[in-house]
C-alpha cells in the first residue's frame, strides 16, 4: 500500500508538472503568435526588401485616389545607412492645387513610410476656372537593414581597419 501510495504521489506531481508545462507552452505559443502578428506590421511600414513595384503602386494608388496624373517617376539608387536604407525615387505630377495637397495627404498615411522631399510645383497653366500646375518632388521610402546587415557602426569601422 505505501508503495502505491508513492507511486500515485509520484504520477500527481508528474500530471502537475505535465500540466504546467502544457500551461507554458500555450502561453508561449500565444506570444510567438503576437510577435509573428507585429513583425508582419512592422514589415509593411519598414521593409527588408526594397520592393520599387510595392512602393510605386502605392504611390500610383495615393495618386488615382486624388485625382491627379502621375506622368513620370525614376527610381534612384538606394542609399544605405546605418540601420536602415534610403529608397529614393523621383516624382512628377500634374494636376490642380487642392488635388496636389490630397496627395500629399494620402501619402502621409500610407503604412509605408515614405518621406516627400524637394517639391517643386512650376508651369501654372489655366484649365477653365482651375490652374493646373505640375510638381517635381523627391519621393523616400525606407527599407530595414537585416540585423546581421547593420553596418557602419564606429567600433565595425576600428575593428576592420586594425586587422588590414
């Protein structure tokens, strides 16, 4: 009898522990989860990638909405940083004032984030009772560098040139 008694004790502290570690395991795998929902997020406002065809129908898409012509663009060379990388790509658009402030708008709460720079708007042309202007702009997204790729750091920098 005692030696059941032990072996029973023994199999209720093994269901304990079985049943906690089943507890850990489904806690773990909920944050596994979250974290796998976040990263996803994260990648749509920061990308590894540099995704030019992503990041120009975006910008196409901003563009349709507010009623304006997207009538060339040119991607530029990336320009890496330390953590992150610039993705420049050059605009024109032509279109009405209000519709140009829309745009401009609409890109600022895209997912991505995509910085406008050097707006230029020239040639006004009358267009019935509107003016019609077009702009020149610099249009930067951005692209995460994998972890492993984080360059440039001073002390990288130090390291790399005492061992040439």
């Amino acid at each position: 009898i005692t030696a059941e008694k032990s072996k029973e004790e023994k199999l209720r502290q093994d269901l304990s522990t079985a049943r906690q570690n089943e507890f850990s395991y489904q806690k773990d795998l909920a944050e596994l989860s979250d974290r796998q929902q976040r990263q996803r997020e994260l990648v749509k406002i920061l990308p590894t990638e540099t995704e030019y065809p992503a990041f120009l129908s975006s910008v196409q898409n901003v563009a349709n909405v507010a009623g304006i012509a997207l009538t060339a663009w040119s991607p530029m060379p990336e320009v890496p940083d330390q953590f992150y990388s610039r993705v420049p790509m050059k605009l024109q658009l032509t279109g009405r004032y209000h519709q140009i402030a829309k745009f401009f708008h609409g890109v600022g709460q895209l997912d991505r984030v995509i910085n406008m720079e050097n707006i230029s708007l020239t040639d006004p042309k009358p267009d019935g009772e509107d003016i019609v202007v077009k702009v020149e702009a610099l249009a930067t997204a951005f692209r995460a560098k994998p972890e492993g790729q984080a360059a440039g750091t001073p002390a990288d920098k130090r390291g790399a040139k005492a061992g040439q």
